[in-house]
C-alpha cells in the first residue's frame, strides 16, 4: 500500500506517560507502546485475564421480597422500596471479578538517549504497525511493532543501520514487582512469568518473550534475556490463560515457536494481508486547505483545535482510528471489547475494566456493522450466549421468572447478577434484553440466516423475561417494576431523591425494540407464529411516550423534576438513537421533543464524559443537524480526547471512540424503515470529500462522493436485499438490483 501520512498518529518526543503510548493489538494481546529510548515500555494485555473466576451471587431472599417492593413503588413509597431493595435485591457477594494486566516488558538498551537526535514514533492505522525511529551518532535506529491475529503473537524488530550496534537486557514485570509467583527463562532465548490468580476457580497464566537475531550473542540470565552486539533483534511475545486452555504454558511457548519458525518476513506479510482485508474495506476523505497539519504531532494538532484552528484531517483520522480500535480489541475467538477494549495498565482498574451493559458495551459495536466490520461484532454474541445461560438462573432465583435476564454489568463468564450497591445503576434488569438488539442488528446488515436461527432462542428468552417480569399498574398498563432510568435520580414533589421507579421511558423503548425484532425474526424463519402474536398483543400494552412540561420526552412514568438535568446518561432518548422508533416522519411531535430534551441536557453542562459527547454526536446526527453534531465532535477532541486520541471519560475509556466513529457514519449514511439516507447531516466546513464502503441496513456497500455540500455520484453494491429507497433531502429514488450488482446515482437524479 502507498505511504499515507493522513492516516497516522505522530509523535515527535517519547511517551511521558500511559496516556502518550500507541496501542495495537489483535483481540486477544495488546500493547501500549512507549517509545522511550533507553528504557522501552511495552505495557502488555491478554484479554481473558481476569481476577476471581465465576461465581453465584443470587440473593436468595430476592424472590420473597419483591412482591412488597413493587407493592411499594406502586403506591409511590419509594424510599421504603428503595431501602427494602437495597438488602433483598443486591447481589452477594455485590461484586464481580475485574480485567488485570498481564504486565510490562522493558527493554533496557546500551544508548546515550542524551543525543538522540531525529526523534519519530508513528502509529500507521493502514497497517496496524507502531514505529519508532532516530538518529544516534548518526546512526539510524529503527523499531517495528504490531500485534499479529494470525499467529497470536506481538512482534518487536530493533534494526541499527552499524552493524552489531543493538544491545540490551529485557524482563517481564507486574505492577511494582509483585503479583508474580513463578517466573525464569526458557533455553537460552525465552523468559517467561506465571501467576496462579486468587478465587475457588480463579485463572492461572503466563507471559512470555522469545529473542531471534542473525547475529549477536542471546542468553539469559535468571528472569532477564539478555541480547548483545547485534544488527538486528526479533522479540516474540505471547500469552495465554486456564480461560482458554489447561495447559496455558505449553500452548504459549508452542506459539512462540511456530512464529519463530515463520520469521519476521512471514509474521509481518499475514499480519498485512489479515489486517487491511477488514481495514481497507471503507475509505474516507473530506477535502481540506489544512494539509500542512498532517505533518505536524498529533498532540500539537490537537493543541491547535483547541485554540479555534481548523483542522478537517482529524476528522477521518478520528473515525479511522475507532475502526482501527474495534480491528485490534474485538476479533472472532477474541472477547469482546471492554471498557478500554483490551489496553488496561492497573491491577484494580477504573469501574472495573469490565462489560458495562448499560450503555457502554453496546456503543463499543455501535461501529462494527456500519463500518463493515461485520465479524468483530462475533465475540459479543459470544458473550451473550454466555450470559444466556448465567441469566436463566438469575431470573429463577431472584425473580421467579422464565428466560434470561442481566443487570448493568457482566464479566468473561457471562455473570448477570446485579453489580455494586448503588441505588442509580443497580436494580436495573435489562442490560440481556439491550444485548440481544445487536443479534438482529447483526442479521439486517448481513443476512444471515444462519447466524439469526441459531440466535433466535436467545432473543426468544430475553422476551420471555419481560413478558414474566412485567406487572399491570393502577392504569392498566404493563410496566417494568422494580427498575431504574440508567443512572439517573429524579425528585419527588415531596423533595425526596430517588433512583428506583416502574416503566422508565427506556424501559418500554427497549421492550418495543426487542419484541419487535422478535416478531421479525418469526416471520424470517417462519416459526413461532403463536409466541410472535401474544408479542403484538403484549406491546398494545406498554405505555406510550411522553411529553413532559418542559417540552421534552419524559424519562420517568411520571414528569419528575431531575437531581441532575446535565446528567451524563440521556437514556429516553434511546429511542432516536441507537433505535429509531422516534423519527421525523413517524413521530414529528416526539421528534421535536427529541431535540428540546437534547437541548435542555446540553443547557445543563451534559455531554461533560467522553462517552456521552459521542452518544450526543448520534442523537444530532439522527435530528439530521449536522452543524450541531461536528460540533460536538469538535467538543469531544478538544475536551475529552487523549494525545495518542484515545477516548477521556476521564480517565480513559474505549467507547467514546466507538461511539464518535459511528456518529460520524451516522452523519454520512442512514439507514432505517427500509430508507437509505445519503449525507443527512452533512456539515457544511466538510464542502466535499468522499465514503466509501459504509454498510447499509439490508447488506448494501454505499460510496458517496460529494461536492459542495451535495452528493456527486452514489454508487451502491447490492446486498441480501434486491430492492433500495434511496432518500437524499426530500427525493425517494427506488432501484433493483441482484446481490453483488452495482448501481450508480449521479447528481442529476437527486434533482428535485
């Protein structure tokens, strides 16, 4: 592939700290890389290292007691609800396990960094390689690193243009020295650690680095490699846990030598070939006079912006790295994506590192259908299936009801007891049925039927749930009861603040979405019809949407004032985004609210988390307002975004890259209600530039080309669907076409 400078994260200085390093990473192994010169850090994960292992934690006096905490929230007692649940509905033990590092290699070169001169390091997202360059003495240092998915390895190649001028020493170390219990060498080339982790069933695993040159001496001595006088050094390095495989140790130092078999050469050509086969699926370019600032450290770019200067590169370089991000956190046999997909330097990280199902695991996939990143999406369904099996029980034990249910949070083994006893965010019991809109997300952007079949059940018992759970209020409706609007308070007229309620807005969005989908998946495989039906009949009764008195969708079954009106958490309006039950042309008066409830938020200092400024890009660009959503991008890298561009909730945290990439797809390309949407909320600074290989609802591969605000030529690569509405502004043009046929929109035929 050509050098392209547009797609590079650049430094001009070594990494100060974790928050300046590069990461890569195939799924399972990743890396943050520091760059310093005498002392390299490589920050290591393994994705399945976890503290603790699977537990029951079921309260058993749930099911006795919820009969008398509805009874209370339904007579409006809600701090006696909420009192009563706080002892009878939390989970024990409260907690689940958390994501640890595997730890740090460092690498201590024999250079005078002192006169290091020319200083680069450079993260090419066309490749998925890290590079570090400099001059020393005038001698040319080089340094490659990339995660490889085919081998399972992370490879690091030193090069010094004298010949024998490499020498160093390398240990692998956890936080502070500790949390290792076996650690040496391997032969001459190999140094390893192990740990056996805490818990009944908690998981052991080893990391392990390999040394190749074609010159020099290797040798190791206790826990340290040692390589001296060499032109070039290979370091291999690899990891597995007792999650996947008993016997973790031999399984490592076997991949290891299978990747030292291969060589560099090798290793690097099948990581391209995997690499770009899913990166180079979608392209992206706005046309821009600022292409000086290519060149100039990301850090300063972002300096800049900050300042009031323009900078329109950011922009596909922003939403390429998200793509970049899900490519190397979330691959098939990978886990999915955690909070800081796989790159995570703390023993006890922020909120645990784990799967947040309240919002956050389900924005970090927001991207992969869209982007054409179809099977990194596989590892969340993975997960579910998990969770499917965790949840039967958790809905039987604490609830007395059928199907699956999750709370707010789960781990590695699919954990859906409630987390944490915090009133907000706790006893909330819908994170299983939020997870399982992605299965059908996933089949209306592929077709597969297969994939939806062998599904289908799952979706089927997270309904089932609902339809057990859910009870008739004083007004005849169907309402969920205990339940929480996701982690927000609002305030009683009696002055009292409370979490806990029945049939928050969100609620009855996702009940929607979800037996809806179900209904759908019915009518595809053709099964099912009676259960599809007391669906339909089931939704008649869900109370509607409301508008409240300040013009905005109701959060609450009731117009409660909120304890906190910028909340970061803007959950009612789920139903715009990622949903789209609320839309212009079905619902002109919700969409309205829709726009007054965003607004009154941001009035409020919302969109203060990286996470929830990118959630607020997708709700602007579904208002098709595309002024106020590059606005709002622009806010997110000026206020929330690190220098190496990861996301700053603060501290950092994966989703809100995912959920800005989808934002900025979402701008481009909608679709939704059998409409394709060309440029809906196109800015007017993005004059003209191009997409191309965004995915559409229906499997359908759209490249928009555009010129002065208006879209040139629209070329569309038929899916699993034979017919397309496209819709640009007002004009619907409907067109035919077989799977893999490519039909082409010119400008002209947009013309009113």
């Amino acid at each position: 592939m050509k050098e392209n400078s547009s797609l590079k994260i650049f430094f001009d200085t070594p990494a100060n700290d974790w928050n300046e390093a590069l990461p890569i990473g195939n799924g399972r192994l990743g890396a943050m890389i520091y760059g310093t010169v005498k002392r390299e850090i490589l920050q290591l994960n393994e994705d399945s290292i976890w503290s603790g292992g699977p537990m029951e934690r079921e309260n058993p006096d749930a099911k006795r007691y919820l009969p008398r905490i509805r009874e209370l929230l339904l007579k409006g007692k809600v701090k006696e609800a909420e009192r009563l649940a706080t002892f009878a509905l939390t989970a024990t033990p409260p907690s689940q396990g958390h994501y640890e590092p595997l730890g740090y290699l460092y690498i201590d070169f024999d250079i005078n960094e002192d006169k290091v001169e020319k200083y680069s390091r450079e993260l090419d997202l066309e490749r998925a390689v890290a590079k570090v360059n400099f001059e020393l003495n005038g001698i040319v240092f080089k340094r490659e690193y990339f995660a490889s998915y085919p081998d399972n390895v992370i490879v690091a190649r030193f090069e010094c243009k004298r010949e024998r001028g490499i020498s160093f020493s390398a240990v692998l170390r956890r936080e502070k020295g500790k949390y290792v219990d076996r650690c040496g060498r391997i032969g001459d080339d190999t140094i390893f650690i192990e740990v056996f982790n805490g818990g009944e069933k908690g998981l052991s695993f080893c990391g392990m680095v390999k040394a190749l040159t074609v010159d020099g001496k290797v040798y190791s001595i206790g826990e340290t490699l040692f390589v001296e006088d060499a032109s070039e050094v290979i370091l291999l390095i690899s990891s597995a846990t007792t999650y996947r495989t008993s016997d973790y140790f031999e399984h490592t130092l076997n991949t290891l030598q299978k990747a030292a078999q291969k060589g560099f050469e090798k290793l690097y050509e099948d990581h391209i070939a995997d690499y770009t086969f899913l990166f180079k699926r979608v392209e992206f370019h706005i046309d821009s006079e600022d292409k000086d600032k290519l060149d100039l450290p990301t850090p300063e770019r972002l300096s800049r912006l900050k300042e009031g200067e323009t900078d329109l590169g950011l922009i596909p370089l922003y939403f390429q790295f998200g793509r970049y991000l899900l490519i190397s956190s979330s691959r098939p046999g990978s886990l999915p994506a955690n909070l800081q997909g796989i790159w995570n330097k703390d023993m006890l990280p922020p909120w645990d590192s784990k799967y947040t199902i309240n919002i956050n695991t389900q924005m970090n996939y927001w991207p992969a259908e869209v982007c054409n990143l179809s099977e990194c999406h596989l590892p969340l369904f993975d997960l579910i299936e998990k969770m499917k099996e965790r949840g039967r029980k958790t809905a039987e034990k604490m609830y007395g009801c059928r199907g699956f249910c999750a709370h707010h949070n789960t781990d590695i083994w699919g954990d859906t007891a409630p987390q944490d006893v915090y009133l907000p965010a706790t006893h909330w019991p819908m994170g299983a049925a939020w997870l399982c809109l992605h299965i059908w997300d996933h089949y209306e952007y592929t077709g597969d039927v297969e994939f939806l079949k062998s599904h289908y059940e799952t979706m089927k018992e997270a309904a089932i749930f609902l339809l057990d759970y859910m009870v008739e209020d004083h007004n005849g409706y169907l309402v969920t009861c205990p339940s929480l609007s996701p982690e927000n308070k609002y305030i009683l007229p009696n002055g009292d603040v409370c979490s806990l309620t029945y049939a928050p807005t969100m609620d009855i969005q996702i009940i929607t979405a979800l037996f809806s989908r179900v209904i759908k998946a019915s009518k595809v495989l053709n099964i099912d019809f009676d259960f599809a039906q007391q669906l339909k009949e089931t939704l008649k009764r869900l109370p509607p949407i409301k508008i409240g008195k300040h013009g905005q969708i109701q959060e609450w079954i009731e117009d409660y004032e909120e304890a906190e009106p910028g909340h970061r958490h803007i959950s009612h309006l789920f139903g715009l985004y990622p949903e789209s039950q609320i839309t212009k042309e079905k619902t002109p008066q919700l969409f309205e609210a829709a726009k007054k409830t965003l607004e009154r938020r941001l009035s409020f200092g919302s969109g203060h988390t990286g996470w929830s400024r990118a959630w607020i890009v997708c709700f602007w660009a579904r208002l098709k307002d595309g002024e106020k959503a590059y606005q709002n991008i622009l806010e997110l890298l000026r206020k929330s975004t690190l220098p190496n561009l990861f996301d700053n909730h603060p501290p950092f945290q994966i989703d809100g890259n995912f959920g800005a990439t989808a934002g900025i797809a979402e701008m481009l390309l909608q679709s939704y209600d059998e409409i394709i949407e060309i440029l809906p909320a196109l800015p007017s600074d993005w004059k003209s530039g191009y997409i191309r290989g965004l995915k559409a609802r229906g499997g359908h591969i759209i490249d928009i080309e555009w010129e002065n605000g208006k879209p040139k030529k629209v070329k569309i690569k038929f899916g699993f669907r034979q017919e397309v509405n496209v819709k640009y502004k007002d004009k619907i043009i409907r067109t035919k076409g077989k799977s893999g046929e490519e039909k082409i929109i010119r400008d002209r035929d947009f013309e009113q």
